[in-house]
C-alpha cells in the first residue's frame, strides 16, 4: 500500500502464492493510516496493476 505521495504504509505480503484466489486484510489503524487516497500495488506475473482505495472514518 502507498499514499498519495507514494511513501509506501504497509506491505501485505511478499513471496510467492500458488494459483487460484487469495484475499489479504489491511489494519490501517495499526499502520497509523489516516482517512485519504492510496493505492494497492499488485505485482504477478511480470505485470504490475495499481488499485486506487479511498480510506474513511
């Protein structure tokens, strides 16, 4: 996860997963994340997608 300004907050997982669907839980409260913009950046296959998510109280 990074913010707007692309600092990264949190890192959910690193390493390698098998096939199939796989779903992750990000505690922005413990990462002293304020209410804003950020962006998931998902890396797999040699590809890179960028999720925009908007944090709120």
């Amino acid at each position: 996860m990074v913010n707007i300004l692309g600092a990264q907050v949190a890192q959910l997982f690193s390493g390698e997963l098998s096939a199939g669907e796989h779903s992750f839980t990000w505690d922005a409260g413990k990462d002293a994340c304020t209410t804003g913009m950020y962006e998931c950046i998902v890396r797999m296959n040699g590809q890179v997608q960028r999720v925009g998510m908007m944090l709120s109280n």
